[in-house]
C-alpha cells in the first residue's frame, strides 16, 4: 500500500531519478545536460548526503525493496548547510563537472551561497519537493509536507522557505493552496510557511 516512510540509502537511485524527470519546471529533464546526475547532484544528493534524517518518500510499495515514487528533502539550517556543502560537496561536484560545462544546474552547483538569502535567519530550513506525475494530485504532496513540518516543528525550527522557478505554475499553485506566502512582494519564486501551521 502506499505510504509515507523515511528515508533510507538505497532509496538514493529513485530519488535521482524523480528529481531528473520532474527537473525542468515540474517536466521531464532527462537530456538537458551532457550528464543526467548533473541536476540530483545540485538538488538532491547533499540533502541526502548531510540531512538523511529530513528526508521522506512516498513508497508505493511495487515489490520487496518498495518503489519510491516521490520524495520531499530539506536543510534545518540553510547557513550551515551552505558552509558543508563548500567545504565537502563541492570539491567532489567539481571533479565531476568542470566549471566550464555549459548549463545553469553546473552553474548554480558552483554557488551553494546563492542560498544566503537575507531571510534565511528568519526563516532557517528549506526544502525540494518532486513526485512522479503517476502519484501526483492524489494529495501525497501535501502530506509529505505535512511530515516534513512536523519533524521540523519538534526540532525548534520555526520556520521554512523555498525557491522555485517562476514558470512552475503548477507547484505556484500548490503552494499557494498549502498557505505559503510570499517572502518579499514582488517575488513569487520565494515561499515561507510556519512549521507549525495547519496544512
Ligand atoms: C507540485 C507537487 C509537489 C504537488 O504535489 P501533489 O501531490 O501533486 O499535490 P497535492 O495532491 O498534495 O495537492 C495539494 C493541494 O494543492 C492543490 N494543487 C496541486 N497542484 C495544483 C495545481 N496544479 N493547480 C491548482 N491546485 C493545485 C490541490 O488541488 C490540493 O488542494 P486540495 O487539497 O484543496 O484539493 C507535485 O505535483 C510535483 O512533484 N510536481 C512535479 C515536480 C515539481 O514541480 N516540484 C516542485 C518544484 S518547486
């Protein structure tokens, strides 16, 4: 039966692949780069690498090791997950993709501190949803937020955002429809929402 579960390692393969297949605005990215593992490596494998415990997936259970067909990932401390991400993640990203391959995701795997927004002390953790278009519309996005929430919730954190691109309509709607606002006016690609609200 279908169901919310953590994390476990051997879920990493999935989870790869989920995030390439729902890479492009919520579509299918598979071929965007000269190396499919260039967008999990930026949004995906060092949450897993450094958060294994915030991470959730939606196990439709197809056979004995269970089929993961979404997942939500997430930081506590964007700061200080930055600071790992320079200092452990980026020289094995680096080796894997010379900073002159072409395409946005090797860019921004160069910059973790793209991530220091100003309202990172205020709003701590933040989070990478995908799920594979056979779950979605079902309401697995919602409770795997939910989860994700809660276990926030009771490690103190108050607060979380996210960054999206601006034409995921899709996901805009969700969120909006979950109770994320708006982190600044005029920016609709940057959400926060309370740990302890009721979504
Ligand atoms: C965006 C995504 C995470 C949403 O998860 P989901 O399981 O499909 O959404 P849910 O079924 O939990 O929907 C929760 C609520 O949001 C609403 N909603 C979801 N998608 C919507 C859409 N495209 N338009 C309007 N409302 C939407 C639902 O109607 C539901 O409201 P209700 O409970 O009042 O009926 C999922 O569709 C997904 O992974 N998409 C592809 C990858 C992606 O875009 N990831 C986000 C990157 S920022």
């Amino acid at each position: 039966m279908t169901h919310i579960r953590p994390y476990r390692e051997s879920d990493r393969a999935a989870i790869y692949r989920i995030c390439v297949v729902t890479g492009a605005d919520g579509g299918d990215a598979t071929g965007h780069y000269l190396d499919d593992t260039v967008i999990p490596d930026v949004f995906a494998g060092p949450y897993l690498e450094f958060e294994p415990d915030l991470a959730f997936v939606v196990d439709t259970g197809g056979d004995t090791a269970g089929h993961v067909a979404g997942y939500v990932i997430a930081t506590a401390d964007t700061r200080a997950f930055v600071a790992r991400y320079r200092e452990e993640w980026l020289p094995q990203f680096a080796a894997k993709y010379p900073r002159e391959t072409p395409g946005s995701a090797v860019a921004h795997g160069y910059e973790p501190e793209r991530m220091l927004i100003p309202e990172v002390d205020d709003y701590p953790a933040h989070l990478h949803i995908d799920l594979l278009p056979e779950i979605q519309a079902q309401g697995w996005g919602r409770a795997l937020i939910r989860t994700l929430l809660a276990e926030l919730a009771g490690r103190g954190i108050p607060k979380l955002h996210l960054s999206m691109s601006p034409a995921n309509f899709a996901a805009a709607a969700f969120y909006e429809r979950l109770g994320f606002h708006r982190l600044r006016p005029n920016t609709p690609e940057l959400l926060g929402i309370e740990t302890d609200a009721a979504i």
